[in-house]
C-alpha cells in the first residue's frame, strides 16, 4: 500500500488474512482481544475512536508488514 491513509477495502483485507500463517494469526486475535480488553477495563480516557483506528492498524499495516518481512526472508534464504 503506497498511501498509509489509505484504507483497504474488505477483499484486499480478507486476502491479507488468507495469507497469514496459522501461527501468526493465531498472534494477532491474541493482540486484538488484548487491545479490546484493555478498552473495556482501563481507566484511561481510550474513546471508541482510538481502539478501532488502532485495530485497523493491525490490518492496513501491521499485518501487510509482517507478510513483507516473511516474503523478504524467505527470499534471502533461498
């Protein structure tokens, strides 16, 4: 993704998604629900706002980064 505001649409989520190894996806809910658990719990002033634009985060560019660093891997060790 070129422009970092811009937003994926559901197929190209989704084909991200399909791309995760079942390891690091099983990473990511964990790190989601934490997010979420954090949102419910805290005392902090986190509005709805923040943890969905965090959450998204995950998908439009932790996720994309996480395929790249693995695709750059694999290609320096073959």
């Amino acid at each position: 993704m070129e422009n970092p505001n811009e937003r994926l649409d559901l197929d190209d989520i989704l084909a991200i998604i399909e791309k995760l190894s079942e390891e690091d996806a099983k990473s990511f809910l964990k790190i989601i629900y934490g997010k979420l658990g954090n949102f419910k719990y805290s005392t902090e002033d986190i509005t709805k706002e923040n943890i969905i634009n965090d959450i998204e985060t995950i998908f439009s560019e932790k996720i994309p980064k996480l395929l790249q660093i693995r695709e750059e891997q694999k290609n320096k060790s073959t």
